[in-house]
C-alpha cells in the first residue's frame, strides 16, 4: 500500500505534493507535539537545574518504574526474570540495572513483538518507526504517542535554548525522498505548511543544482537548519568558493552523522548561527547535545548510559561500546541496549547543578563496526583531527580494506596538491602508525548510504 501511496505522490504536480507533505506533516506534527508536550518540556526545565546527586535519583526513581514495567508486562523481559529467579519487586534502585542481560539489535530483530508491552498491544494510535539500516536491513520500533511526545520535549528544551518553538520556521536536509531522482530543474523542495517546515532533497545536490539551494534559503529566511552534516556541507562549499554573504540563522542543528571539526569551522564560516551536534537514535535509547561550549552531554531524564570495556565489564564511566537504556519509551522497552557505537563518557557529576552535572560524552570514537584497526588488533580513536590542517578538502572518507590497508577518499578543493597530498598521508600514520598502508583517492562525489547518510568511516577489518 505505502508503494502504491508513492508511486501516485510522483505523479501529482508540486502543488498537490506540497498539500501531501503538509497532511503528513500535520500527523507528524500531532505525533510529536501532542496535548502533553508543554508539561514534559516544563518538566524538563525544572530537572535540569537539579544539583547532581538529585538528578542520579531522580533517574534512579524513573529507573525503577520503567524495569519493573518491562518485567510485568513485556514478553522478553517477564521470560528473563522468570527464568532467573527475578520478580518486579527486586529492582530497588539504580543498582538493579545490573541485573539486566545486554541485548542487542539482532536480538530484538529477531522477534520484535517479545519486546512489546502486553497492556499497549493492539492500543489505537501505535506508531511504527524504522531504524536507519546503515550496516544492514532496518529495524522496527513501536512507541505510542505520548512516548512519542515526551522524546520530542527534549529537542523542544534544546531549540529553546536559541529562541525556537515547534512553529519556528525551519529548513531540513535529511533522507526523505521527495522527488524523482532524474528531476533536474528547481524547485528541489516541498513545503510543509503544517509544520512551516521546507524540506530539501539531499539527493539533489549536484553543483548545477546548489545555486538554487542557496538563493531558495535566502529568500525563505528559515530561523533554523536541521539537516545531516553531509547534505549541508555542500552549500555551506558553494558559500564559501564564491565569496557569497552568510545565511542568518537562529540555530544550525546537525544530526545523525559526526560533526568533525575542520567540517564545523566551514559551517561556522558560511552560516551566521550557534552550530549544535545532536546525537540519538530512533530506538529513543538516548537523547545527547552539545552545549554552549561544544560539549556532549548525555539527557539522563531519557537514557542510562553506561560502556561494555574491552574486559567485557559494564562500567558508567570509561571508553568503551555505548550500551542504552531508555526510560521514554513505554511501549518497547530496550534495557541495557548496544547501540553499535564506541564512546568514551563521564558519569552525572554529583559536586555539580544544572546541565553541568549531566553526563557526558567525551570523545565519540565511531560506530564499532567500523572502527578503524592496527594490524594487532588494536582500534584506533578519532581521526578526524588528522584534516585539521587546513587542506583543501571539502569531504574526506576514510576506508580500511581487508588487508587492514587505508584509502581516504577525498572530495578536493582548489589548492589540493601533490604537497598537502603527502602531509595527509604523514599526518594519518602519526596516528595509526607506519605499518599500514595509507593512499589517497581524489573523487568529486564521496557515495552516501542507501538512506541517504554519509558514513565518515568504513571498516572491513572485524575482530569480533
């Protein structure tokens, strides 16, 4: 049926895809801003300045709650307890989580409905979500509405940060498809009036095509930019290459991909606006943005965070593969959940108030299955701080074949010679070393994914 509602979206003239943008946009908007949506985000406001040892029991309180639920009503999390000698009354505080197995997204993509709450089965109003499939076929996530709202009352708290309400005029550039790939001529956009929100296609963006990118964000003023750091960097080259004035913005909200920081700089260049990072996941596990002062900080209303070490040990601080609880989503709970991601993190802060005591997110290392390796087997962190120097770079993708070698794909700018070519190479084996190979590949168009994201790394080295 979805196909079929597709094929006829391709087949109406702009004017009546804007009208079908503006109905979805209307349900989506219902969805996310629903009746309640004010008393999470008050909500909200008044936990964050809690001094630190409140926030820990405030989480520990929500903690509690939502475990005991998932014993007693959902199907996988009932069976565990049961066949562990485990009822809902053994979970006293935050303590209890490490009770818990850890699961991860074949185990809950193997049977989905086990993790689903008896008393919301069948409830009208279910919500279906689809996981973005970077590394392999997605996965289905159920929330109800007002788990549904509550998530979003998270990014409300942080837009309101710069002045910004669910009916801000925005602009975004994610993976939706929008139009027919072959459409060669503006306009590259739909309007969704329900959500005053114009939605660009992030498979359009070819150099012929940018121009009109930019001159349709100039004449419609949006107060902020939603968009993959991969879909807005293009025209953030395009400002800069040619001189052009900056684009005035009350927020620019980068999301879903890292935000390295050669990227960020250019970003700050051609837009006249706060630059934020924002980082989550469909499965609602976790809510992390940044702060004024660029760091990562954790929503502890919304998740558990917590990272497996190499020694195998579940710790709350530390480097290590992101493990998630979710405390929102009433519908699915995922407890102690693998995200699929390394980080390194710092527990809630209990000598601290407000947003200072958050945990955060120290160093974003990279997604697990593509990290990238030492011929013993070592991971190597962060490489975006190899393209600080100043290259003349407009992309770059770091590829690690099977034979542990490195190719950079690079998308070049003027000045990109034989000369910056070598101080990469040197600057990458200053950090993974002499013993791999490192070559550089110069491309005008580094490939996104099928759903429309740009992986900055990928691995074909696994050791587990």
């Amino acid at each position: 049926m979805n196909r079929l509602i597709e094929r006829l979206y391709f087949t109406f003239p702009v004017a009546l895809q804007n009208v079908a943008v503006s109905l979805m946009g209307y349900k989506l908007y219902r969805e996310r801003y629903g009746v309640v949506a004010n008393k999470y985000v008050e909500s909200l406001r008044q936990s964050e300045e809690l001094d630190g040892q409140a926030l820990l029991n405030l989480q520990s309180e929500r903690f509690v709650h939502f475990a005991r639920h998932a014993i007693a009503q959902v199907p996988y999390y009932r069976n565990w307890a049961k066949k562990n000698g485990f009822g809902s009354e053994d979970i006293r505080s935050l303590e209890s989580l490490n009770l818990f197995p850890i699961i991860d997204k074949t185990v809950v993509k193997t049977s989905p409905e086990r993790f689903i709450a008896d008393n919301y089965k069948g409830q009208y109003g279910l919500i279906k979500l689809a996981t973005s499939g970077t590394t392999g076929t997605p996965l289905l996530i159920t929330c109800d509405k007002n788990s549904r709202t509550h998530h979003y009352a998270f990014l409300s708290r942080l837009r309101r940060q710069y002045g910004l309400d669910s009916t801000s005029k925005r602009a975004t550039l994610f993976g939706r498809i929008i139009m027919l790939p072959e459409q060669n001529v503006p306009p590259f956009w739909r309007y969704d009036i329900a959500q005053r929100n114009l939605l660009m296609s992030s498979y359009h963006l070819s150099k012929a095509n940018i121009p009109h990118y930019y001159r349709k964000l100039l004449s419609y003023k949006p107060e902020e930019i939603f968009s993959y750091p991969s879909s807005i960097m293009p025209i953030a080259n395009y400002i800069l290459e040619n001189g052009l004035r900056k684009i005035p913005l009350k927020l620019l909200i980068t999301t879903a991909e890292p935000l390295p920081d050669y990227q960020r700089e250019i970003l700050r260049s051609a837009f006249d606006a706060p630059i934020v990072n924002q980082y989550g996941c469909t499965e609602m596990a976790f809510f992390a943005d940044e702060t004024e002062n660029g760091e990562m900080r954790l929503h502890p209303e919304h998740g558990i965070a917590e990272v497996e070490v190499t020694s195998g040990e579940v710790v709350s601080e530390g480097v290590g593969e992101f493990i998630a609880t979710g405390l929102i989503n009433y519908t699915m709970p995922l407890i102690r959940y693998r995200i699929g991601d390394t980080i390194s993190i710092r527990s809630i802060d209990v000598n601290k108030s407000g947003r200072n005591a958050y945990p955060r997110i120290m160093d974003m290392v990279g997604r697990t299955d593509d990290l990238i390796y030492r011929k013993d087997g070592t991971p190597v962190g962060r490489l975006d701080p190899v393209f600080k120097q100043n290259f003349s770079i407009k992309n770059a993708q770091i590829i690690q074949h099977e034979n542990f070698a490195l190719e950079i794909l690079v998308e070049t700018g003027n000045g990109f010679d034989s000369r910056q070519k070598l101080q990469l190479i040197s600057a990458m084996k200053q950090r993974v070393g002499e013993e791999l190979e490192v070559k550089i590949t110069t491309t005008h168009v580094i490939e996104k994914s099928l759903n429309g994201k740009f992986r900055a790394v990928k691995s074909y080295v696994k050791f587990r």
